[in-house]
C-alpha cells in the first residue's frame, strides 16, 4: 500500500514498524507494518504507479540462508505477518 498523502512522521512510522519492535500503524483504514517485510523489492509498485523502467537491486542474501537462533528469515517473516494479521 502506498501512502501517497498525508502526515509525513506518520507514513515513516509505518515504514519503521516491524512486528515485533514497533506496533503497525493504522492509515486510511490500513493497518501498515515496513514493507519490506512482505515486499523487499516492490517493482510491481513502482509500476502500478507508472513507471516505465524500473531499476532495482535486492541487496539481501538468500533469506533461507540466513539463521537467527535456528530460524531462517522467510520463517520470521511468516510470523510477523501472522502477528500483524491477529492484531489487526
């Protein structure tokens, strides 16, 4: 969802809450959490929003490979989204 009006401090608040650490935060009756954690690199965005060409680079590792105390990152990201789904 892109914010696309509004209260700046608020749209960089969404942007920062991350379940888990920061709480999502309702805008224009959506309950909004970092992208990133559900769309590390949102070319589809850009181009629903007219971009013609879209340069992206996904600087992340392979998530699967990535272990925090056992558990891999497509795993934490699953639990954030279940966390932020039951909140909402």
């Amino acid at each position: 969802y892109p914010i696309m009006r509004g209260d700046l401090a608020t749209a960089i608040r969404a942007s920062e809450s991350v379940p888990g650490l920061f709480s999502p935060v309702w805008i224009d009756g959506h309950l909004l959490i970092d992208g990133g954690v559900s769309d590390p690199v949102p070319v589809d965005v850009a181009r629903r929003l007219g971009a013609d060409t879209v340069i992206a680079v996904d600087v992340l590792v392979r998530p699967e490979e990535v272990r925090l105390g056992g558990v891999t990152l497509p795993d934490l990201r699953e639990r954030f989204l279940g966390i932020t789904k039951a909140i909402a």
